[in-house]
C-alpha cells in the first residue's frame, strides 16, 4: 500500500506541474496500468468502456483512485468535474466509479483537458476510371487514395497490405472490417449518376478469412471462399515469389524463412500494384527488397495500424514507430533473429 501511495504521488506531483491538474487516467497510464494507444481506441468509440484496457482488477483501480484523491486533498487541490462527453469508463457505468474517473484536481477550474475528439471519417479510397500516376512514387495502378498534393497509391498511403473484398455479402463485409485494425472503403465515380457508388472495402486477408470461416453455414459463401482461394493461388507466380524471398533472405539474413516467403507471397501478388510487381521489384533490386521488409515490420511488428485508426496522420505513425523499425530491419541485417513480442 505505501509503495502504490508513493507511486501515485509521484505520477501526481509530475503530471500536477506539468500539465497544471491531474486525473485518474493520467495516473493508470503512469503506473503502467492502461497503454495510451488503448486510451486513443476508446475516445474513439472502438472500445465500449475503458475498463475493459485497463490491466488489474477493478478493486485494485478503486483504490488507486482513492489513493489519488487523498493526496489531492492533502495537497490543498479542489475536485472539478471533466466532461468526457458520452464516454464510459466501466462497462456498468456504476455512477461512484464514473464520477471518480471524470474527477480532475487542480487548484483552479483552469487549465482542463481538451475535450474528447470525433471519431475520425473512414478512409476512403477511389477506383480510377483513368490513368494517373502516384505523386510519391511515380507508379500507378487501380485505386488510389487522394492526398493534398495529388493521387497517392496504396504502398505510398501504407494500404498496400490490405485485400479487396467487394460489395455483395454484407454480412461477410460487415465482419471482415471489424475483425481488420486497418480498413478502407473503395469506391468508383459513377460518369452517368455523376455520384461516387460503393464498390466494396479493403481489409486485412487474415480478417477477410475469419470472417469467411463465421459465415461458413451458408453454402453461397463457401462456394465464393473456394473461388477467392483458387483465385489467390493462381494469380500468385511461384517461381518469382521464391526468387523474392531468397533476395530477402540475402539482405536480411536474421529474417525468419516464413516471414520471409509471406512477405514475398504479398509483395508478388499478380494486378496488385505493390513493390513486388514495379520494375524495381521485379528486377529484386535492393531498394524494392527493403521497400517490402520495412512496409512488413511497420505493420505486423508495431502498433502503426492502431495509430492509423485512431486518426493520427501517416507521417506522424510512421515517426513513431520509427525507431521499432529501424531495430528489427538493423537486427535481420546482421543476422539476429528475434523473439516474437
């Protein structure tokens, strides 16, 4: 108990001086109870209560609480009210628990909190009717997604992983984008209608898959799984996509040898517009090698989807994860192979 109180008052007395007031959630993150990328995915609406991400039992957050407000009121600090809008910080909405979260102590009304965010709009990316080029990258392809400085391809926007699912089963679509961390939307400009119509979404193919195995009752679906996968496996050149992996295991040594063909099975797919299928890739230049390797542990190895979705933009998710990247791409080099996290 004391060493929880001297924690909490030191988490307090930092959080008080730089911020100007403190509150439960700024305590739960400094005693490492609750991740702000989990804090990010409830303001925005992706989790129900915060509760549900916080790491101990609820007794134990109680009394990190009170723990909170004692030193606050020993402290000389007033309670103030923060408004969280809508938000729910237990999965009961006990009321004595929710005031408590939503305590803030300070010696005045100011400086508070800024009020929550809106849920950010859905990415959304467009089917070209003509033929255009990235503005990054110089390449092109079938969809793309709109940036300040012109048309972006999916590599470019940090899309490029996601699988096209279209319109058709919405129970199937409905289920594949939950199950997604990153997701878009795909849609085409109508010439006749003069409207954009939707044309189905772009989701990971482990959460397409789960979602094909929950709607596996219905024989339709089965039938259009069988095709997706005859489909998936004809269009993949295996020769090339070999060929790809041995050039990453060369540059990247400490690579694992499945990681290495899934990243080459990926970048290798047939009219998808991706690395593996530029000139460069192609040619299994070095440059397109690490292009693929970097995109795969910013994905897969960080927390840069969850980033993605919780509104921060690319550039600033990429600078996070930054230095995560860099420390396993400069491991495989040397030939140290990680342990999974």
């Amino acid at each position: 108990m004391a060493n929880l109180q001297t924690r909490i008052a030191r988490i307090a007395e930092a959080t008080l001086a730089a911020r100007g007031f403190v509150v439960p959630v700024d305590v739960l993150i400094g005693l490492g109870w609750l991740a702000e990328t989990n804090v990010d995915r409830w303001q925005w609406g992706r989790v129900t209560s915060l509760d549900r991400c916080i790491s101990v039992e609820a007794a134990m957050t109680a009394e990190a609480l009170e723990t909170l407000r004692a030193w606050a009121v020993g402290q000389g600090l007033q309670a103030w009210e923060t408004d969280y809008g809508e938000l729910r910080f237990t999965a009961a909405a006990d009321p004595t628990a929710e005031r408590a979260f939503r305590t803030r102590w300070a010696a005045a009304e100011q400086p508070a909190p800024e009020a929550p965010r809106k849920p950010p709009t859905r990415l959304t990316v467009i089917a070209a009717l003509n033929a255009w080029t990235c503005s990054r990258c110089g390449e092109s392809g079938d969809l793309l997604l709109k940036g300040d400085s012109g048309g972006i391809c999916l590599d470019c926007a940090d899309l490029g992983r996601l699988v096209f699912l279209p319109s058709g089963d919405a129970a199937l679509t409905r289920r594949a984008r939950k199950a997604s961390r990153l997701s878009a939307v795909v849609v085409r400009w109508n010439v006749r209608r003069n409207r954009y119509e939707r044309q189905g979404i772009l989701a990971e193919n482990d959460a397409i898959e789960q979602a094909a195995a929950q709607c596996l009752e219905d024989a339709d679906v089965r039938a259009a799984s069988r095709d997706r996968d005859r489909s998936r496996r004809a269009a993949m050149d295996e020769e090339f996509r070999d060929r790809f992996a041995d050039a990453i295991r060369e540059q990247f040594p400490g690579c694992p040898p499945a990681r290495a063909a899934a990243i080459a099975s990926h970048a290798a797919l047939r009219g998808s517009g991706r690395v593996g299928r530029s000139a460069a890739g192609r040619d299994l230049t070095p440059g397109a090698i690490r292009l693929a390797v970097t995109a795969s542990v910013r994905h897969v190895d960080t927390e840069y989807d969850d980033l993605l979705m919780v509104g921060l933009e690319r550039d600033e998710a990429r600078e996070r994860v930054r230095d995560r990247v860099d420390a396993i791409m400069a491991a495989w080099r040397d030939g140290v192979t990680l342990l999974e996290r």
